[in-house]
C-alpha cells in the first residue's frame, strides 16, 4: 500500500510540474504576442518553426509532432473564431452559440492538418517577412511574406491580423492572394444550404476523423 501511495503522489507532482510548464508556455505566448509589432511576430513564429523543423530531420516523418509542433508554436497566435466566421459568412449569423463553437473547433482542427501537411514538404525554403507599413494605431494590418526556393518562383504569403486584448491575432492567411478562410466559404455555404448547421458540423467532424485531427477541447 505503501509504494502505491508513493507512486501516486510521484504521479500527482508529475502533474503539477506539468500544468506549471504548460501555463508558463501559455503566458510567454501571451506576453511574446502583447510585445511584438505584427511583421516581427510572424517573423519571429515563422524562424522558430522552421529552425525546430530542420534541427530534427526525422520529424516531418511523424504527422503527430509536426501537429504538436503547430498546436504548441502556431495556434495561441490564431483567431479561429474569426476564421471561421469569414468563411461562413452570413451563415454564421444562423448558427447558434453552441453551433459556432462547435465549428470553430472543428475547423480549426482541420486548418491544423493543412498547416502540419505543408510543414512536412519544408526542406530548403526559406521565408522572408516584409517590413510592415501600417499607422501606430492600426488595430488590423496584413503582414507580407515570400517563400523562396531554389529554381521556383517566390510564393506570396500573407498574414491578416488584428489586435486582441490577448495581443496580435491572425485570423486569415492568403496564399498567392488567395484567403485560405475564404477558400472555404462556397463549400460550407452549400452544405449549409442542403443539410444545415449541423450538417456541416458533421461534415467537417467526418472529415476530420477521417484524417485522424482531434478538435481542441470546447472551453468552459
């Protein structure tokens, strides 16, 4: 009874430490958004994923780390919840409280397995963050970017953000000028249209079980 009861509380510390650690990476995330200017914050994300991502060579081999690499990295700079209004338009407004947070779960696990497939393929890029032209008191800027690779054409990635009382927010990325949110507008408008909110749900809950996403916890 004895090395159970120690074994229990050598779980119990373990835990402890480790809700510490993860509140600590949920503050530096916070105040690292809340200090830095848009285009050095994107600056910032974008060096710190591709450095990890080309000091461990194996680990575009797992889909899971590269997804836990995103959720820990990427996503507490994100708005999914605006994200995800752009890309059901006036269809938002239909949905309910509990509908919406719904899809914004769901939607977000599925944008976190596009931003995790196209790390997998990241070999020699390399990425370059325009200075940002915007007035002090803009509250909603897009920040420019390039990915150049050798022997292709520069790609065009741009990152709209707006200001939070969390700090600096993205909420729609456009690729070559395309909104990735808005990409999705006229399929979620027509499932909508044929099977309702729920229906969406659902779709977007298959689709996401289908490629082994998890959706975030719902928050309380």
């Amino acid at each position: 009874m004895e090395s159970l009861a120690a074994g229990s509380q050598v779980v119990r510390n373990f835990l402890e430490v480790s809700a510490k650690f993860l509140s600590l990476c949920a503050f530096v995330s916070a105040a690292l958004a809340q200090e830095l200017a848009p285009d050095a914050l994107i600056r910032t994300i974008t060096e710190d994923v591709i450095a990890t991502v080309r000091q461990d060579s194996r680990l575009t081999e797992s889909p899971a780390k590269v997804e836990a690499l995103v959720e820990a990295k990427v996503l507490p700079y994100f708005d999914f919840a605006h994200t995800t209004r752009i890309a059901m338009g006036a269809n938002w407004r239909r949905a309910s409280p509990e509908q919406q947070q719904q899809l914004t779960l769901e939607f977000r696990a599925l944008l976190v397995r596009t931003y995790s497939s196209a790390l997998l393929s990241v070999r020699d890029q390399s990425i370059e963050v325009k200075p940002l032209r915007a007035r002090p008191d803009d509250s909603q800027v897009t920040v420019r970017s390039e990915i150049r690779q050798p022997g292709a054409q520069p790609l065009s990635i741009d990152y709209d953000m707006e200001k939070t009382p969390d700090g600096w927010k993205v909420y729609d990325v456009r690729i070559a000028g395309a909104s990735l949110a808005a990409t999705y507008r006229d399929t979620f408008a027509e499932a909508v249209r044929n099977h309702g909110v729920d229906g969406l749900i659902e779709m977007l809950s298959g689709k996401n079980r289908q490629n082994g996403a998890k959706p975030a916890p719902a928050r309380s």
